[in-house]
C-alpha cells in the first residue's frame, strides 16, 4: 500500500498547485485512509498511520474546502482518501483540501502475475485481500486509462509486465469482473546505502571510487533523476560537497580525495549517485585525557587510542565556564572536548574546552558494586578507555540524586544491584557524580503506560513494565493533554499513553496529576551531519536527501550527556539528532555528536535543565542556563517542589535560586512545558568558585554603569558574553559602563588569588 500512497500524494499536491497557493512556513497536517462516511458539512476517515495503526477521524468540511477527485455527493463510502487540514487548533478539525481517488471505492491486492493476454492481467494473490485467501486466483481488466508504474514510481508499459513479477493491483468494480486502476511492479524496488570512498575519476556519466578496506571498484552512475534535494541548478545538478557545506564541481574533485557517498541500488537499472561529501580537511571530534604536552602539540589518548593535535594562536581555548584560557593553562591529565581539522597529515585544534571541573561533562550507566557515604561503585563503561568495568565516584553535598522518574530522594535509596544513570565531573583526577539516577527498581510513584480501559471513577493502566494496574481518579486529580489543557477523562483515552504521580506505587493509588498524550505536536526525527548553518536554519545531510529545519527561541540543544549547548555548537561536519515539530520545520529540542539510531527514545525522554531563576510569573518561568535564557510554560500538571519533596507554589520561587527543570512536551505555541520544577539547595557543585554572595553586583538589571562590591576588592573582574566570547577585563576597577552592550544576560567572572566567584550580570 505504502507505494500507492506515494503516487496518490503526489497527484493530490500537483492539483493543488493548480486551485491554490499554499503557505509553505506553515504546511496543514496530511490524513490518509478510507472514507467511512460522508455529509455536505462532515467526511469521516479511517486514518492509516506510519506504523499501520488505524484510527477514525472526523473533518469538517468549509466553503473554502477544495475538492478534487469526485463530488461529495456522488462519491461512494470506502474511497481513498487524503485530506489536508488547515493548522488551526479546533475541534473538528477543518480540511482545506480532500483528494478522493475517484467516485467508487478501491480493493488493493498483493500478487504474482500468472498471465498477460491483450486486455487482462492475470494474478495470483500472495496475502489475504476482499477476494479471498492466499492464492487466490484473480482475472483483472486492463484498459488504456490503466496506469503501469515501476516500484520507483516511473510509468511502464505493460509490455514492461512479466509472468512471475510480484505487484501490488489497485482495482475498482464488482468481484467478479474487476477492473485494473493501477499495477505496480515490486521486483525493481531501488534501495539507499552508502559507503566510505576514495576517488578514481570520472568518465561521462560514471563516476569510479575505490572502496575503503576492500579492493572492490564502486561505478555510480550521474543522473539527476535519482539525485535528491539538492536544488542545485546547472552543471548537472551534482550534488557534491565539501566538508564546510560548499557545492563542489566534477572539476574540483582530485585522484585520491577521500569521499563518503550515498547511493540507490536498481536492480534493472544499476547503481545512482544520490550524494556526496568531499572529506579532505574536515572536522574531528577531539574527546580524551591530554597525556603529553610537547612544544605546542598536544596528545591525547580516548578508548585506549592516541592523537597528536596542534594547538595554533587561531584555536579557540576555553575552561567549563565557556571563559577564554591560554595554552599555558592547558596540562598532562586534564580532559578535553573540541574538534580539530587536518592539514597537510597534522590534526589543528579549531576549539577546545577544558572539562575538568565541568558538571554534568560525562554520563554513564551502571550496576551497583558497593555504596558509602561518600563513595559509590558501578560496574560500567569508561567513556575515555572504552572498557567496562568497576567505576569509583565521589559523593559529596553538591552531589543530587533523583528516582526514575526524575524526582528527588535521598542518598539512602541507592542499594547494591541498583542500575544507575550517574552524570559526573572530573577534578584533579577524581570522578565526582554530579546527579545519580536510579532507574531500577524503579519504586517511586510515578505512573507510565496505555490506557487500557475506564470503569468508573478508575482507570486500568498497562503500565512500561507489562503489568495491569488500576488507579482512581477524584476530583483533585489533574488531567492535561500534551499542550499542557486539562481534559476530562472519555472513551477517546483508551488506547492513549499516560504519564504522571500517584499517591502510591502500587495498585490502588490515586492520580494527583498527569498528561494523556493527545492533541500533541507531529515531530520526526532528522539526523546526520550538518553541511551549513547560520543564526536561523541548519541544513542537515540525512539518509534521504538534504534537510533545511529552522531554528526557534525554544529549540533545546544538549550533548549526550545532557549538558545545555549554545547554537554556536552547531558547526558544519558534526553530527546531530534533531526532534523538528513536522508542521513547521523547527527545532524543538536535539542532540550533538549522536545519531538517531542511537537514541530511538529521544522524542520519549524528558529533557532536563539545571539553571538559575530569573523569573515566574503568566504562567511562565524564566530561567539563565549556560546557554543563554530558556523559557517554560507552567501548567497544572506542573510539580514543583524541593530536594525533600515539599510541594512549593510559584510565591516559593524568588529569582535567583537554582532549580533544575524537567521538560518534554511543548504547548500550541511551542513553549517547553515544565514536568516538574525542583528548587535545588545546592548551589554551586564547584568547590573552588565561592558563593556569588560575596561579589555584589548592583544595580542588575542595569541600563548604564554597574558597581562591583565586595568585602575585600577583587584583583581582576572578567565580563563575557554567553557564548564565551570575553565583552572586557576590568582591573581593581570598581565600576563598569554597560549602556553599549546588546541587552541580555552576561557571565561576571571576578578573581582574587586563588579564589574564584562567578555570578550573572543582566543588561536590559
């Protein structure tokens, strides 16, 4: 069926080009399925999923609604049908286009051509359909209006059919006279894959590449009917690049260059081209422990492995706090993360920052080997050896420890067997956790899972785990559907995950609050490498073709272990998993250094920020993160609380405090929605930056001239931007004239011997 859709939808958008312009920054979702019922005013359609799930919808049907296809009242219940909804929020939703596949309703069949003759197609059946069993034998008239098309799509003849080729038959008319609407052959289905290359030449329309590891020779075929996406117009629309995103030319392209290709395999027609990068002088990830420092090279060793990088005056050097470092500050046994171009055989430094002393720099997961009161020992993967195998962390006052479902409990609860999620610093050698997640058991009151079914004031749950439980519902239970509105519980639930807080773990409890996952934003998945970026977009080079998404004041970017990025990060060559709200193309949230296939749960996770609060108010809260502000909407389902789980009210949340927000859902207007809020105690896990009390910085927010107060002067106060990038270095100066910086929020790092306080300074 799939393949029909394909050329189904593909006949819908070129109608439309001809009623109507469409605005493409903001596409209506598609629905595609069977017609069940139809009125002037209403249409009713089974809807088929992505993953052949079936569900029914009702869609109004306005003045402004284009129909293309057959008439409402001349078509017939059980045509195909796809529709195209306007993108306004209401309930039924509205269709602004309805393409039926004709007046009478289709049957789909999978078959094997057993016989050609001038006008009829003979098959038998190789799955269940309305005409019967498997094996089915089945005589289809074949007319001129008949259309033959190939597995990719292209029109055949049917001089093209074979006996013993397997199609897909879309047929209309009684069952035992059918007619043939379409035959679609199955046995020249072109597949994608790629390959890691070293260019040979080309010669016309081959291009020939040396197989990396192999002595095999690879011959693409230049053909810009199977090149994707590119937009690219002339010089035969060659999709080719280099590692900085450039287009490049055949005749940019050298004997020995290093390439990676995707490429479509036809059985009947070869091997095609779908894309290319050119990777001389592209980016590495530089992520490891310095071992050797000579002249200005350093080494560094990951997963038992070392490289030489060249650390020039153009590389940019930071410390965790995203503040410029020199070379003299780098040393043997620190842990570094950045990227590195080769030149000419030499790996060059581009970036690095120096992780040691960085919260949340490095994640693991393991089992519980033994715990103490200021210790804990897993069995687990060292991200920098690569081997598995016991893992000593430091505990200490800073250190937080939260339960499955991402809220806090006491050190106590961590037991031997436990399996763990702990996300930890480097200091001086020693591994200190930073945040310790129990993940099993898992005994909190946390509830997940589908609805099974409604019997009065219950509900029975299936829940993660494969049990049955039921849980009462009360009028004190707060029910919200993924943009954060609260619904009521009805038939339409059943079936529909929900997450949320019970007032006990086990059967019986009663639901405090949760979100039924309904009315929630359409998000996919986009991964691969980016091949260019700039202050509003990326352009990712994924398996299927280029990708542009957008990026939003909302867009959460994070590395693999969960540490907020500055969209600066997002640079040409590193790889990335990006979850992109479908109807527009923006980011909502995404990761760096990793594929999709690597996080198949990243549009289920939660995403987790730990910053300081800078406001709560309309429902709103405002918080100042390593990466600049990020704002959260505040539902009633929202939990806020502190470390000991004290339910807290917004009036409980001054500005200022630290707070750590867990987030996955986002409103109508795309807004993260805050899970739950936690007041954190703690407030630095940087034993050798002081409280920021001791540095008094008034007035702030400031429009003009700051003062700097402290009980004893500070010898040097550096001021930077959120990116890193240093604003002024003052010098036993007291005051600071801010009128010509932009407004927003900036990093006041003051110095005093070997004392270290860093606090916020806010330009309105």
């Amino acid at each position: 069926m799939l393949r029909f859709v394909i050329s189904f939808a593909f006949v819908v958008l070129s109608a439309v080009t001809l009623h109507a312009q469409r605005d493409t920054t903001a596409p209506g979702i598609t629905v595609y399925g069977k017609l069940l019922a139809v009125s002037p005013m209403r249409i009713t359609v089974e809807e088929y999923d992505n993953d052949s799930a079936v569900s029914t919808r009702d869609i109004s049907i306005v003045q402004q609604t284009l129909i293309d296809g057959c008439s409402l009242d001349s078509v017939q219940v059980g045509v195909t049908t796809l529709v195209v909804l306007s993108p306004l929020m209401i309930y039924p939703p509205q269709a602004e286009i309805v393409k039926f596949d004709g007046c009478v309703p289709h049957i789909d069949v999978m078959a094997t051509i057993t016989g050609i003759s001038n006008s009829r197609v003979d098959v038998e059946t190789t799955a269940p359909s309305e005409f019967g069993q498997t094996g089915t034998a089945i005589s289809f008239q074949v007319f001129a209006e008949s259309q033959i098309i190939s597995c990719d799509g292209a029109l055949l003849a049917k001089i093209d059919l074979q006996i013993g080729d397997p199609v897909y038959v879309r047929s209309n008319g009684p069952l035992d006279a059918p007619r043939a609407v379409a035959i679609q052959t199955l046995n020249d289905c072109s597949q994608g894959t790629s390959a890691e290359c070293t260019f040979i030449k080309v010669v016309d329309s081959l291009m020939y590449l040396q197989v990396d590891s192999t002595i095999d020779t690879l011959v693409l075929t230049l053909s810009a009917d199977f090149m994707r996406g590119t937009g690219i117009t002339g010089n035969s629309a060659l999709p080719l690049y280099s590692c900085d995103g450039s287009v490049l030319t055949l005749d940019d392209l050298r004997a020995g260059m290093p390439m990676s290709v995707s490429y479509l395999i036809s059985p009947r027609k070869g091997l095609f081209l779908q894309y290319a990068f050119v990777k001389e002088n592209c980016p590495i990830a530089v992520r490891g422990t310095i071992t050797a420092i000579n002249s200005n090279v350093l080494t560094v060793a990951s997963h038992g492995q070392t490289y030489d990088v060249a650390v020039l005056a153009s590389t940019e050097l930071y410390d965790c706090q995203r503040l410029e470092i020199t070379f003299a500050d780098l040393a043997v046994g620190q842990s570094v993360d950045g990227y590195a171009i080769e030149n000419a055989g030499t790996f060059e430094a581009s970036h690095l920052t120096v992780l040691d002393d960085c919260p949340f720099a490095f994640s693991t997961s393991g089992t519980v080997l033994s715990t103490a009161s200021t210790s804990l020992t897993i069995e687990a993967l060292d991200p920098f050896t690569g081997i598995t195998g016991p893992l000593d962390l430091s505990l200490d006052q800073a250190t937080q420890y939260v339960d499955c479902s991402g809220l806090p409990i006491n050190q106590d609860a961590i037991q031997l067997g436990n399996t763990l999620v702990v996300y930890y610093r480097v200091s001086k050698g020693a591994l200190i956790a930073d945040m310790v997640f129990i993940q099993d058991p898992c005994t909190s009151n946390y509830i997940g899972g589908t609805i099974a079914a409604l019997y009065g004031d219950k509900i029975a749950v299936l829940i993660d785990k494969g049990e049955l439980r039921s849980y009462l519902v009360d009028s004190a239970s707060t029910l919200v559907n993924c943009r954060g509105e609260i619904i009521s519980l009805s038939p339409a639930v059943v079936g529909q995950r929900i997450e949320g807080l019970t007032t006990h773990a086990k059967d019986g409890g009663t639901i405090i609050n949760a979100t039924i996952y309904v009315d929630c934003l359409q998000s996919g998945l986009v991964s691969g490498s980016i091949t260019f970026v700039n202050d509003s977009l990326v352009t990712v080079a994924t398996t299927d073709g280029s990708r542009d998404v957008l990026r939003a004041p909302f867009s959460i970017i994070t590395n693999d272990a969960g540490m907020l990025l500055d969209w600066s990060e997002l640079v040409v060559g590193r790889l990335v998993c990006l979850v992109v709200d479908e109807s527009t193309q923006m980011i909502l949230r995404g990761l760096v250094d990793a594929a999709c296939n690597d996080h198949s749960k990243l549009t289920n996770n939660s995403t987790m920020v730990i910053g300081q609060l800078k406001t709560v108010e309309n429902n709103q809260l405002v918080v100042s993160t390593s990466a600049g502000e990020m704002m959260f909407a505040i539902t009633p389902a929202t939990q806020m609380m502190d470390e000991s789980r004290n339910t807290l009210g917004a009036e409980n949340m001054a500005p200022g405090k630290t707070v750590r927000v867990m987030a996955k859902n986002h409103t109508t207007e795309r807004t993260p929605i805050a899970s739950t809020v936690v007041l954190l105690l703690t407030t630095s896990v940087d034993h050798d930056i002081n409280a920021a009390s001791d540095l008094l910085v008034y007035p702030n927010p400031a429009t003009d001239v700051v003062t700097f107060n402290s009980s004893v002067p500070f010898e040097t106060i550096t001021i930077s931007n959120m990116l890193g990038s240093r604003i002024a270095s003052l010098h036993a100066a007291a005051t600071f004239d801010v009128s010509a910086l932009a407004p927003g929020t900036y990093v006041v790092n003051a110095q005093r011997g070997a004392q270290r306080v860093v606090t916020m300074m806010v330009k309105r």
